[in-house]
C-alpha cells in the first residue's frame, strides 16, 4: 500500500513540474491573476522562476523515483 502512495507522489511532482514548466502563464492567471490590476499577463522573472520551480519538481520526482526503487532492491 505504502508503495502505491509514493508512486502517486512521485507522479504528481512530475505532472506538477511539467505543468509549470510547460504553461507558466496559465499557473499565473489561476493562482495570481486576481491580486494585480492590471491582470494581462505574468512578469517576465514569475515565467523564469516558476519555470525553475517545475524543473525542481520534475528533479524532485525523478530522485524520489530512484530512492523507491534503491530501498526496494536492498530491502
């Protein structure tokens, strides 16, 4: 059971990731659209780090990927 939850947590970071790297601008309109005025598009450095922020997540999935199957070749 424990293993179908870190398979789902893996992949989530990895869907999360992808989707901030590949549509940073919709990210923006669902999650900060509503506090600015002028509302048209995100900053050129929100793209740039929210971009990085899916890169971390893709990573961050990836290695959870590996550590799963590590601690289950030496359990």
């Amino acid at each position: 059971m424990e293993y179908i939850v870190a398979a789902l947590i893996e992949i989530f970071f990895i869907v999360l990731g992808i989707f901030l790297y590949k549509q940073p601008e919709l990210f923006w309109r669902i999650t900060e659209s509503w506090k600015s005025y002028d509302a048209t598009e995100p900053s050129d450095s929100y793209v740039k780090s929210t971009r990085f922020g899916g890169i971390i997540c893709i990573i961050t999935g990836i290695v959870l990927i590996f550590i799963q199957i590590y601690l289950n070749i030496y359990e």
